[in-house]
C-alpha cells in the first residue's frame, strides 16, 4: 500500500518496519548515519523533519510530517476496506 508521507511523495508501507520522531538525539545520529551511508530519503522538500520511517532494506525515509499523520493515513484506507466487506456480508 503506497501512502503520502508529504508533498507528493508516497512510500511503500509494506516495507515499513518503523515510524519513529527525530527529536531524540539517537535518532539524530541515526539519521546522520544513514545521510553519510547513502542510505537516507529526504522526503520533506526543505522542511524539518519530524519523523522517520524505517524500511526494510536499511534506508531511512525522513518527513516533515508527524507519526501520527502518516498513522491516520495508514489507518483511513485500511478502515474504508474493512467498511466496504462489511457492507457485503
């Protein structure tokens, strides 16, 4: 499932392990660590970023929009298709 994680950019959620704030000073150094790796996507167009996405693969997706943002994104589609079955039944 493919979800916006701000200004246009969409991330593969499947791949998701985590979705965490980037105010704690080890995910700071995380975040630098990846930048220095080549392993970090700046998804936040020049703006703070206030969460990280973990993927699978190692890379670290960095957004300015807050984890519960993206959660309730996550949710919302999961939500209507659930509805929907139920409707059928």
């Amino acid at each position: 499932m493919l979800v916006n994680v701000g200004y246009g950019n969409v991330v593969n959620m499947n791949k998701v392990i985590s979705i965490v704030r980037a105010d704690a000073a080890p995910i700071k150094r995380m975040i630098q660590n990846a930048k220095d790796a080549g392993l970090a996507v700046d998804a936040t167009c020049g703006r703070k970023t206030k969460c990280i996405l973990v993927m699978d693969s190692g890379h670290l997706v960095l957004s300015a929009l807050l984890p519960e943002t993206i959660e309730s994104r996550v949710k919302t589609p999961m939500d209507y298709e659930k509805h929907n079955e139920e409707m059928e039944e």
